[in-house]
C-alpha cells in the first residue's frame, strides 16, 4: 500500500511547459498523471522520469478538442487514480493542454475557432466541473494563460480570446470553490521558446530576436522558467494567493 502524497492532474504534460510542469510538481513530491494527444512515447519518458526520482506517475490519452472523449477520460482518471495511488480523490489540476496557430481576423474559419474553443476553454470548464467533486480540501487548480491578454500580437484574437475567457472564469473558481477550500489561480507565460506552435520561436531566429528585446532580461522564456511557479502554486507557501493572474513572462512590455 503506497503512502498517500498529493497528487497532480497535468494535461498536455507530455512535451514543452507542460512537461517541465510535471517534473516540477514531482520534486515538490507530489505525484503526477500527465496526459498527452498523439505521442505515447514521450509521456511514457516524462513518467519514467518521475519514477526514476521516487516519485509516481501515470499517463493518459485526451485530446482536449474532441470534447465528446471528455466523460471516458474522466472515468479512465477515476480508476486510474484506484488503481495506481489507492484511492478516489486527487488535489491538483492543471490546465495546460493547448494547441498553437495564428491567423488574422479574415483568415479565420469556423472549424479554426470551434476547435480552439474546445481545447482552450470548452473542454477545460467541463474537466474542471466533472473533477472538482473529487478534489480534496487545500488543493489547487491552475490555469494557464497567455501574455497576449495583456498586450495584444497580430493573429492571436481567437486565443487570446479564450485565454481571456479562462482569466475571468479563474476568479469565479476561486469564488465559488473557495468554500470548499480550493484555490484557483492561472498563469500567463510571456513568449517561451518550445516546440508550441510548430515552434515558432525557436525556428525563427529573427522574430526570437525581436521578442527577446521586448523583456527589460532581453531574452525570451524557456520551459523551465513556467514549471516551478506552476509547482509552487501547488504547495502550502502559496496557500493564500487565490484569484490571481500570474503573469512570468520576464517582463515583456512593461
């Protein structure tokens, strides 16, 4: 029989800010089932990762754009969280799966914005209602969000936009879970240097230049410079922050 530790649901924590969000929670000893779309493989090494570490770990197949899956994946979270860690509650939920893609407002189609719609705050407002009921009291949920609710970057109204919607629906979490004693805060990293977006950044020399000088630090984010703030809204030190948009982003635009 494993020794209960809290545990972290991490959507899209097979690769890049979710990836590293994973890893950090696990060296805060906390106990991560990570999902992933399409690649198994790189989950499965996230996973290893952990255990190597002393920690334990599950993986999970969701593809957050495909809201009708929503329902079994839960289910499948439900036995998983039974018959890995003994028992029928979890503490953390992050949600970070997401998909990239930028077109202005006359390129934009309808299929383009169902499916952001779904993966960036349909599917995410329904995770969280269907998971909230087996939280335990003190645990969090952390959204993410976008450095471009802020200032606004050609191409991004429609995530952006969902990303807005998600910073409002954080402060009714916090609102209406509080009593339950569950915190709900999100995070809006900056530009950060993954393969998010068909890597965009790190494919583009010049517009990671150019991205770089916006930051008083002049450089643009790095995965590992999300995780541990995303860790640390998961431990007794961040206990009181409630409500709040974080934004770590190296200060662009300030």
């Amino acid at each position: 029989m494993l020794t209960q530790r809290k545990i972290a649901l991490v959507t899209g924590g097979s690769r890049g800010l979710g990836k590293d969000m994973a890893l950090s929670l696990a060296k805060k000893g906390i106990d991560v089932v990570l999902t992933y779309r399409s690649n198994e493989a790189e989950a499965n090494e996230v996973a290893n990762t952990i255990q190597a570490g002393g920690g334990h770990a599950a993986v999970l197949q969701l593809d957050m754009a495909k809201f009708e899956t929503l329902d079994v994946f839960v289910q499948s979270f439900q036995q998983t969280l039974g018959t890995t860690f003994g028992t029928g509650n979890f503490d953390f939920l992050i949600n970070n799966a997401g998909i990239g893609g930028s077109k202005t407002l006359d390129q934009v189609t309808e299929q383009f914005f169902d499916e952001f719609l779904n993966v960036h705050f349909k599917s995410v407002y329904f995770l969280i209602q269907k998971c909230a009921p087996i939280m335990n009291a003190g645990g969090s949920i952390v959204n993410i969000s976008t450095g471009t609710t802020r200032f606004t970057n050609p191409g991004y109204s429609v995530y952006a936009s969902m990303k807005g919607a998600m910073e409002i629906l954080t402060k009714y979490l916090a609102r209406e879970l509080g009593p339950k004693g569950i915190t709900a805060n999100i995070v809006a990293p900056g530009p950060v240097e993954t393969d998010f977006n068909n890597a965009t950044i790190r494919n583009n020399p010049q517009l990671k230049e150019r991205l770089a000088g916006l930051s008083p630090l002049n450089r643009v984010g790095s995965a590992n410079d999300i995780g541990g703030v995303v860790a640390f809204l998961c431990t007794e030190d961040a206990r009181w922050i409630n409500g709040q948009r974080i934004e770590v982003s190296g200060g662009i635009n300030v």
